[in-house]
C-alpha cells in the first residue's frame, strides 16, 4: 500500500472531509479521491459510505484507520531509526524572519526528531531571496508565504494579516496615518494600501521593509502602527479598530527543491507538514 495514500486516508478520518484533507496533504480534491479508489482497490473493501450529502467511514473503514494509524507510526520509525544509523546529513533550510520565532523553531525539532545525525543549516533571509535560493537549488526546503492564486508547497498554518501596534506608545494624533508595512510584492502591503485608498484615509508610509523584525522595532517605537502577518507580530499588540481595512489570510507553507542532491523527499514533506499542523492544533496524529 502507498503510505502516501495512508496519510491521505488518515488526513480524511482527521478532518471529516475530502476537500479538508486535500488541503491538509497539499493536495488537489480529485487526487485524494484517486487514491482513496485505489486504497478501496487494494484492499477489496469499500472503506467509505455517503449517509445523506455527507461521506462517513464504513465499518470496514473504521476498523481499517486503526491500522492504518500503525502502518503509518511504523513506516515513520523504520525511517528515523535508519536515519538515526547514518551519518549525519547536511540539510540547507531557508525562512524569512517572518516566522523565525514562530513556525521555525516547530519545524526544527520534527527534523530533529526524524533525523536525529542532522546537520542542520538555517539561513534567514527576505521571502523574495528564499523563494530564488529554493529554486536555484541552493537551498533543500524552506518556509514561504505562498501567492493567494498558487497551491504550491504543503500547507503548515494559514496566518491572518492583522494591524499592530505598541499599547504603551500610542501614535500621535495627525491627519495621516502613520504605517510601517512590508514591500510591494507582499499581499499585506497591497490590502492595505488599497483598503486605505478605498476608505479614502490620508496615510503616510513611515518604513517599508522586507524584513518582519525591523517592522517590529519601528512599531514599537510608537512612531507607526504596522500591517502583516499575525504569526509575526511577536511582542506587538493587534490594534482593535475597525475603521482600518481588513487584510487577507496567507498559507504558510513548506517547499522543497528539485535538485537531485536534496537529501528530503516529497513523501517526507508531506508527513512533516502534518505533523506541524497536528503539532499546532495539539493532535497527535500518530496514537
């Protein structure tokens, strides 16, 4: 059987729902239906059952998932285990500093986990030179914001853009509104600046950066309120005022590269990805 299916089954029994599970496994609605056909297939059985408009578990589905759940725990341990007899294995992981305090340090212990001999480098920089070091084959993964039209990389958490400031260092009173935002390319920027024009509100761009951390200082100095990301506010205070714009949703996902030499393959991200998500939603997918 195909573990990656399994994931798929198991990503289903955890969700309710095939479009749910499509989006937990980084997948399109009509492969994770192929799989399940050929699961069915395979096993003989029909592991499913439409009750209404609703698709639930057959009995032969719920007796299957808890098997499913070891085959799936004991494909993940044989690899650790015949990590863990390797030598150690360089591995080149790319994130902007938007999710440096936030999704990385999650990431970094399930590698550790997987593969205990990592040799583990870390390079931070702006998402526009990630995403250009992935594709060059410079780097071997890496955290991204993925564009609102893409379904590329696998799906760790969907980060809601929010407005920021610092409570103790409340902004001048003054006709224009003072913002410290991210650069043109990123969603956020492009919300706000739109939502503002629409609102016709004066605004005045303080800062405009790449960088998540340089956002922070210039927020909490009190000389601006900022806009991104909710996973990369850190110490900052969501601003409750609902006369600004509202800002998008971002996947947050991972990505690899195609080079030959990438020590991890498709099937590991996969299952990296959800054990983030189980991670962050305090599920443990594999009991």
């Amino acid at each position: 059987m195909d573990i990656d299916a399994l994931r798929s089954f198991l990503a289903f029994v955890e969700t309710g729902s095939f479009t749910r599970a499509a989006k937990q496994v980084s997948r399109t609605q009509s492969a994770i239906s192929m799989q399940m056909k050929k699961l069915e297939l395979d096993l003989g059985k029909s592991l499913f059952i439409k009750q209404g408009r609703t698709l639930n578990l057959s009995l032969d589905g719920q007796i299957f998932a808890r098997y499913a759940k070891q085959l799936v725990q004991l494909h993940d341990d044989t690899l650790q285990q015949m990590n863990a007899a390797k030598p150690s294995t360089l591995l080149r992981l790319g994130c902007p500093d938007d999710y440096a305090e936030s999704v990385l340090p999650i990431l970094v212990r399930l590698l550790h986990q997987h593969w205990p001999n990592l040799d583990l480098q870390i390079i931070c920089t702006p998402s526009n030179r990630v995403k250009i070091m992935i594709d060059s084959g410079h780097l071997d993964l890496a955290i991204i914001t993925r564009s609102s039209d893409s379904e590329e990389g696998y799906l760790l958490e969907s980060t809601p853009g929010v407005w920021v400031h610092h409570p103790d260092k409340p902004i001048a009173q003054s006709s224009l509104l003072p913002i410290a935002i991210f650069q043109r390319d990123c969603r956020f920027h492009q919300a706000a600046i739109e939502g503002l024009h629409k609102q016709n509100r004066a605004y005045k761009i303080v800062a405009c950066s790449g960088s998540a951390s340089a956002l922070r200082g210039i927020v909490r100095s009190g000389i601006a309120v900022g806009a991104m990301g909710k996973l990369s506010i850190g110490d900052l205070t969501i601003l409750d005022d609902r006369t600004l714009p509202s800002l998008p949703v971002a996947d947050v996902v991972l990505v690899r590269s195609n080079s030959q030499q990438n020590p991890v393959s498709d099937n590991f991200c996969s299952a990296l990805a959800q054990q983030y998500v189980a991670q962050t939603l305090h599920v443990d997918i594999a009991s």
